[in-house]
C-alpha cells in the first residue's frame, strides 16, 4: 500500500513538472507585501520628512500628470513609481545640495465611506489599510449595517465586496476617489422581533377563535 502511494505520489510530480504547473498554490500577499509594491497614482497624497531638515519636509497631492512639487526641489513626476522608487527620486534630488539626506516616504489614499457605518466621512489611509481596516476605522457597521451590502464604487462601477472582513487580495486594496458603501438590512431584518410577536398573537389570537 505504502508502495502504491509513493508511486502515484511520483507520477504526479512528474506530471506536474512536465506540465510546468507550480506543485502547489502560493500563498497570496500580504497588505502590507502588495502596499510596498503599489504604484503611486493621481489622488494620492505623499508626506515627505528630511531628517534635520524641517523646513524641505511637506505633505502634497499628486497631481492628474504624476507630479508633486516640493520646497527647494521644485517639480517631481513620481507617478507609477513605489513608495522605495519615490524615496529614492527624492533622495537623488536632495543629493545635490545635502550631504548624506536622510529620506522618509508615505503614501496616503484618499477614500470616502458612507452608509451604515458609525463615522462616515472621507479618510486618508496608508497603503497598506484594507476595506476591513476602514470599516473598523469609520467605528465599524451600525445596527443597520448588512454585513453583505459592502460595495466599492470606483469611477462609476460598484464592485460588491461580500468577503470585507477577511483578506481577500489586491483585486479589491482601495484607491485614491474610492468611495466605499455600506447599506441597510431590510425592514424585515430590523423588525424581526416585532414582526415575530405580533405574528404570535395572530396565530394564538385565530386557535382561540377555532376552539369556540
């Protein structure tokens, strides 16, 4: 038996090999892996700190070309770069009149979210936040929040997102204009226990009237 299995084992690595299939299904990213390699875009906001250098640090918007412009460097194209390809465009930049510029780079999305949440409103998120981590931040769903009606609304499509609470890959990591949606359990869901009740006393109500 051992024997059976160790051959059918064999035979199927060769398969797969010969294939060129992976010999198993690797494990998808983490937010804080795919934050480190997502692009910066226009709508995103990045806050830059030079150390002993206060006055070169600011907080700027990306601009619809890609480009930021900063104190004493003046304009900057950092669009479809990482936050490591901007820290190092920016550090080549200070280079030229600073010896050894220590460089700090973040990246912030700007993202609305409304509907059935505690504290609606428009957040400045990391890259690394997920849709989960903005709902918490936002207070989490009210008593009215259907855990099944998450929706992001991203130039003009809504893409529903059923599965928010746990990881669920790039497909859905939030973008600058990103408008997240949360909506409302039904009437029925809501009134459950007064629908309930009140069916009760119907039922009791017409076997009382069977019984005479």
């Amino acid at each position: 038996m051992k024997n059976s299995r160790l051959a059918i084992l064999v035979i199927y690595a060769t398969v797969v090999s010969a294939a060129g299939l992976p010999a198993q299904v690797a494990p998808s990213t983490t937010s804080m892996e795919r934050a480190a390699q997502s692009l910066i875009f226009p709508g995103d906001q990045i806050v830059v700190r030079v150390a002993r250098e206060p006055l070169l640090g600011d907080s700027v918007m990306v601009n619809e070309r890609g480009e930021v412009s900063l104190p004493r460097i003046g304009t900057v194209n950092v669009g479809q770069l990482t936050i490591a390809g901007v820290r190092d465009t920016l550090l080549a930049r200070y280079q030229t009149f600073l010896r050894d510029p220590v460089v700090n780079v973040q990246g912030l999305r700007r993202v609305t979210i409304q509907g059935a949440v505690h504290r609606p409103g428009v957040y400045h998120l990391n890259l690394a936040t997920t849709l989960r981590d903005l709902i918490a931040q936002a207070g989490g769903l009210n008593e009215y929040g259907h855990t099944k009606k998450v929706a992001i609304v991203r130039a003009g499509a809504e893409i529903p997102v059923r599965e928010w609470e746990r990881e669920v890959g790039s497909a859905i990591d939030l973008r600058s204009g990103d408008q997240v949606v949360v909506g409302r359990k039904s009437w029925l869901a809501l009134n459950a226990l007064p629908v309930a009740s009140t069916a009760f006393l119907f039922i009791s109500y017409a076997v009382s009237l069977l019984k005479k």
